[in-house]
C-alpha cells in the first residue's frame, strides 16, 4: 500500500517528520512507521504556504477486515535529528513537536480482502 498525505504548511517547521499509523479493528496497532518526507539532509527549514507531500510505502501482511489509518506530523529540532541514532524512538518521541492541526481528523477506513 502506498500512503500519500498532502500537509498545508501554516507555521515554519524545522525537520518535518510525517507518521502512519495502521489499527485493526480492535485497537490494536498493527503498523507503525515514521520518517523524514525528504532523501539526504532535511531542508534549513519549510516555510508557511508550501505543501508537504508525505509518501510511505506499508507492506501489510494483515488478515481481511477493517482498519484505521492514522497520519500525523512532527518536526524535530535539528540538533536531535543529527544525532537520531543515539536516541531510541522513545526518546525522539519525546523531543519531537506534533504539528498536526487537532482540528482536523485524519483517520480513514481501510478496508482489506
């Protein structure tokens, strides 16, 4: 499956970190990932008014059902993404800055065969 999530962006952001999440339908979380929407070196910064386009590609080896798909961004500061291998993804949870707007709900049924 391929996920793409387009990001409006309203405030400067430092290193974006787009996430998705899969939910089977009794909660439990099935997939999880998090990563950088850019190859190499993350941009100086991304400035208000420019969109950001997430692409995650899941291998799901899950059974047939439903599902919740869940997306999110964060950013980190750029001293913490340098030194990410240090940290465990707790760790880079906890430093990280959610900047989805809790306005909007971004989950999605996914239904498999």
């Amino acid at each position: 499956m391929r996920v793409y999530v387009d990001y409006q962006v309203d405030e400067c952001l430092t290193v974006p970190v787009a996430g998705v999440q899969v939910i089977n339908s009794k909660g439990t979380l099935v997939h999880g990932k998090n990563l950088p929407p850019f190859d190499g070196s993350p941009p100086s910064s991304v400035e208000p008014g420019n969109l950001l386009r997430c692409i995650q590609d899941i291998k799901l080896d899950v059974d047939a059902g439903e599902y919740t798909l869940d997306v999110g961004l964060a950013e980190l500061d750029h001293g913490v993404f340098d030194r990410r291998q240090r940290y465990s993804p707790g760790e880079i949870a906890r430093r990280s800055r959610s900047r989805t707007d809790t306005r909007v709900n971004p989950a999605s049924l996914l239904t498999t065969a």
